[in-house]
C-alpha cells in the first residue's frame, strides 16, 4: 500500500524537475527572439526615416525647365480732384503754353498735376491742360476770364469757399459774357446774375436759387452746385484728366 501512496510524489517530483529543465533551456532562446525583434524594429524605423528624407530633400532639385518671368511697372498715381475751397478758370485751348503767356505768369516752373494741385491750394497758381482745355487754379478772378475770353472765345471762371459761402460760376462764349451768377451767404446777397439761366442750369435745379431781383427761392446755392456747373460746362474737377503744366505766382 506505501507503494501505491508514494506514486503520485514522484510522478510530482519529476515533473517538477522536467519543468525546471526546460525552462533552462528555453529562457535564453526566449530572450534571444526578443532581442532580435528590437534590432529588426529599430532598423525599420531607420530605413524608413531615411526613405523620407530621400523623399524631401534638404535643398530644392535642379529645375533645366524654361523660366517665365512678368515685367512689373509701377501704377501711375491717380490725378487729384480739385474744386472745394478754390477759384478756377477753364480755358477752352489745346495750348496751355499761349494761356500761360497770355496769363504772363512769373517765377514758372514744371510741375506734375498733383504737386500742382497741391501748391494751387498752398497759395500759388497752377496751369495745365485738362481734358481738352486749359485750366488755371487758384487766383482766378473773373476779370480774367473776360480778358482771356477776348483772345480763345470760350472761357469759363468758377470759385467756392464754404467758410464764407461765396459760390460764383460764370461763362464767356465769342468774347462776351454770356451767364454770371455770384452768391454771398454771408450777407445773404446776389451779387451777380447776369444772363439768363443756361440749359445746364436748369437741368440741374438751379432755378430754385436766389435771384438778384429778390424774388423767392426755395434754397441757397452751396459748393456742391459750383462743382455741378463745372463738370456740366467743361471739365469735371472731381474727375480730372491732368497732365503736367506750370507752378507760378
């Protein structure tokens, strides 16, 4: 019966020991696999980081192809509009050159259109054609206009200052005064109106304003209608086409 009980023991025993012999045997095989799986993992990664930068190179590929280049030019600057706060004159001439001697300017020199529309307003004179005519701003007096009227036939004299509400406009067609219309709003005065009102006049409401002979009206003149009248009777100040002209005093 001993025999019998003792069985089992031994069978244990010596399982026990066939594990122990091969786990021996088996841990460096084990350990061997899960080192060589690391190497070849790192490797791939190595590889793989290499392909990239294979793929996007440091510096750019040589181009053999044909180049195309744009010729860039600079964007001329747009002409100053003019008018607000400011006497004019338009001559109706293609010849600045005889205006300004007619004018007989002193102290001349070359200017671009914004630089003399900028001394105009400074307090100097500038001349210069303008859509087919020739213009002179700042200083104009309407005395001019008659005189430069009796040698080119059409001119054409306008001034507006809102700080005074002075607004006048007026025309010269043949040498001889066709249309004059002066407004002081200071003194709430017609100065000027001489001449029937123009179709252009009309057209734009002038009706409604004060007429020397006292008649009522419905409102005032203001800067706005001496810009209108311009640009109905000649060359628009708010969109001019300016060319170089003449700075003088």
């Amino acid at each position: 019966m001993n025999w019998l009980l003792g069985l089992p023991l031994g069978l244990l025993k010596l399982l026990g020991t066939a594990v122990l012999v091969i786990l021996r045997i088996a841990w460096p095989v084990l350990l061997g696999l899960g080192i060589a799986a690391l190497v070849r993992r790192s490797r791939r990664g190595k590889d793989a980081g290499k392909a990239g930068r294979a793929e996007r190179p440091d510096k750019a590929p040589d181009f053999r192809g044909p180049v195309y280049t744009v010729d860039y030019q600079e964007v001329p600057e747009e002409p100053s509009p003019f008018g607000y706060k400011l006497s004019w004159l338009a001559v109706r001439s293609e010849d600045p050159e005889a205006v300004l001697q007619a004018l007989g300017g002193a102290q001349v020199r070359r200017a671009d259109w914004n630089a003399g529309v900028a001394a105009a307003y400074a307090g100097e004179r500038f001349l210069a054609s303008c859509r087919g005519w020739v213009v002179l701003l700042g200083g104009a007096e309407e005395d001019q206009a008659r005189r430069l009227a009796a040698a080119f036939g059409t001119v054409e004299y306008f001034a507006t200052h809102r700080v005074t509400e002075y607004h006048a406009w007026a025309r010269y067609d043949g040498g001889r005064c066709t249309r004059s219309y002066a407004y002081d709003g200071e003194r709430g005065a017609v100065l000027r109106d001489q001449g029937p009102l123009t179709a252009e006049e009309i057209a734009l409401g002038f009706g409604a304003l004060p007429r020397q002979g006292g008649e009522a009206y419905e409102r005032p003149p203001t800067e706005r209608d001496v810009l209108d009248i311009a640009a109905a009777w000649g060359p628009d100040p708010q969109d001019p086409e300016g060319g170089s002209g003449w700075i003088f005093r």
